[in-house]
C-alpha cells in the first residue's frame, strides 16, 4: 500500500467516503432514488445554463438526458443491471473455461460471476442484486475512508 500525504482537502474526501459508504449501505435503494434524482435535476440544470449561455445543442441533449433520467430513472438502472448482468455471465463463462486447467479452486469466482449474472438478468431478483452490489460498494467506501484517514490507500 501507498502512503497519502494527510491534509485537509484528503480529510474531507475521507468523511465523505466514510458517509456516502454508510449511506449506501443502509438507505441502499433510497440511496440510489435519491442519487438518480440528483443527477437527473444537475442534468437538467446544466442543459438550461447551457441554453442561456448560446450552447443549443449541448443545452437541448442535457437537458433531455436530464429529463429522461427524472422520468425513467429506475428502467435505466434496470437495463444498466440487465447489461452488466449478461456481461457478467459472458465473462463467467470465459474464465470457467479458461480456468478449468487449474482446478476447483479456480473455478468459484467464475461460477459466483455466473450466478450473479444470472440473478441480475432475472428482474425480480434485480433489485436485491442491486441492494447487495450497494452495500458491497459502501463497505468499500467506508474501508477506503477510514485507510485514506492513516495514510493508505487500497
């Protein structure tokens, strides 16, 4: 591991990994409906400043993301986690394949990938997939802020 120069700018990165870490961990869902909305109305926001400022298309293509995110913000999460789904049991597949030569051992991550492909390509169980995969984001947030506050990094 790399040591970090502690200031006062790497202390507040650390709290805020600390809190978006638990935030994710706890409100899970929430989490990701607020952070949707967010980014939705930044979006939108932007689009118009850029209207205001004379950048037309820059301006109409944010805000119409921005406007497609607020109205849609679950069915693009949804495809989001139906791609990332299919992706991960192509790659599941791959290194079954190519790990076959070394033994059992190395043949369980590639089987975890594919059973969590197939889990996120199964909608009903995307959303629990998705509060998983939160949760395993905040705790390595979390763990990333608490190292960065000694001087490390992952």
């Amino acid at each position: 591991m790399a040591k970090l120069k502690l200031t006062a700018n790497n202390i507040l990165t650390c709290i805020l990994y600390v809190v978006v870490g638990a935030l994710l961990c706890f409100a899970k869902g929430d989490m990701l409906s607020i952070m949707l909305t967010v980014i939705g109305v930044l979006f939108l926001a932007l689009g118009i400043y850029d209207l205001i400022k004379g950048r037309t298309v820059n301006g109409i293509v944010e805000a119409v993301v921005g406007v497609v995110i607020l109205i849609c913000g679950w069915t693009i999460v949804d495809l989001v986690l139906l791609i990332f789904g299919v992706l991960l049991i192509i790659k599941g597949v791959v290194d079954l394949v190519n790990n076959m030569k070394y033994g059992w051992k190395a043949l369980l991550a590639p089987i975890v990938m594919i059973v969590v492909g197939i889990l996120l390509v199964c909608t009903k169980f995307a959303a629990d997939v998705a509060n998983i995969l939160l949760i395993v984001a905040g705790v390595i947030l979390i763990i990333n802020g608490i190292l960065a506050l000694f001087g490390k990094k992952l």
